[in-house]
C-alpha cells in the first residue's frame, strides 16, 4: 500500500489588504516583488466577485504565510476583517504565520481607525464586532513592518518569507 504525500499548498503567501485603496498601487508590486522572488502568491484578483467568502477562507488555510497590510481604509471592508479572523484562527492553531505591514499607519492607529469604521458597520452585530477587534489586536501586535515612504523594497521582506517557506 503506497503513502500518499500530502499536497504543497499551491498558495504560500496570503495577501490581505483594502484592495480599493491598494490593489493597482503598492500590492501590486509587492505581488510582483514576492513572484519575482519565486514565492508563490495569492491574491484575489483571480476570484469571483460575489462569491462567499468560504473560497478565500480556504486559501488562507492552504497557505503558510499572512502578509496583512493595514492601511487608512482597511477597517472599512468587511472582508478584509473576516478575513483577518480566519488568519487569526489559523495563527493560533500554528498553521500559518502572520506579517503585518503598516501601510502609511500607525499601528496605534488602527484601534482608532477600528473605532471610526464602527459607523460603517453599524449593522454588524456586536459579537463579530468583537472578533473583528480581538483578530486586530493579535495580528497588529506581531512583529511587523512600517512603510511610510513613496519607495519601498522589498527584498528584506522577500528574504523574511524564503525563511518561513
């Protein structure tokens, strides 16, 4: 009887960010910095608009790295905090590890930001609302970068990954 090898996750690097704020801008070079770095990358350009979130939820579990970037907007989308749950979920089961990138923000900031969105989401109920803060808490706490300039490189960042792959 021959012992099946369990699949390598397509997916290495999970990115999670505003993508109306970020998409066409800094995330796509970070996407191609990490690509050109031979780091496997999801991202969810590639994805159905309307889909449930049950599809991405799944490629965060098949990944082995979060890269969040927290942005001004980011508390704005929904999904974008259910997803920073499920990342949440899955850095506290060990099986994936979290890198918050402060995007021109503070991390200080985000409580604050947190706060301001609260309008946004006002038809949210408060236990998600809870989770949504106590996901921003764990993962905002990590050992993270700060960007606040025009440029950026990302080959520090790169060699980080290579090092968790």
């Amino acid at each position: 009887m021959a012992v099946q090898e369990p699949l390598v996750p397509h997916h290495q690097v999970f990115l999670n960010f505003r993508g109306e704020e970020l998409r066409d801008g800094f995330v796509s070079y970070l996407e191609t910095a990490l690509k050109n770095a031979g780091i496997n990358v999801f991202i969810d350009k590639n994805e159905m608009r309307g889909e449930d979130l049950t599809v991405l939820f799944r490629r965060i579990e098949e990944s082995k790295i979060a890269l969040v970037v927290f942005s001004r907007r980011y508390m704005e989308s929904k999904w974008c905090l259910n997803e920073l749950v499920k990342i949440k979920e899955c850095v506290e089961e060990k099986k994936l590890v979290a890198f918050p990138i402060f995007f021109k923000v503070n991390p200080i900031e985000l409580e604050e930001l947190f706060y301001d969105a609260r309008e946004i989401h006002s038809n949210v109920q408060t236990h998600i609302m809870e989770k949504w803060k106590v996901a921003l808490e764990c993962i905002k706490s990590k050992m993270g970068l700060t960007l606040k300039e025009q440029r950026y490189c990302f080959g520090s960042l790169c060699l980080k990954m290579c090092y968790f792959l």
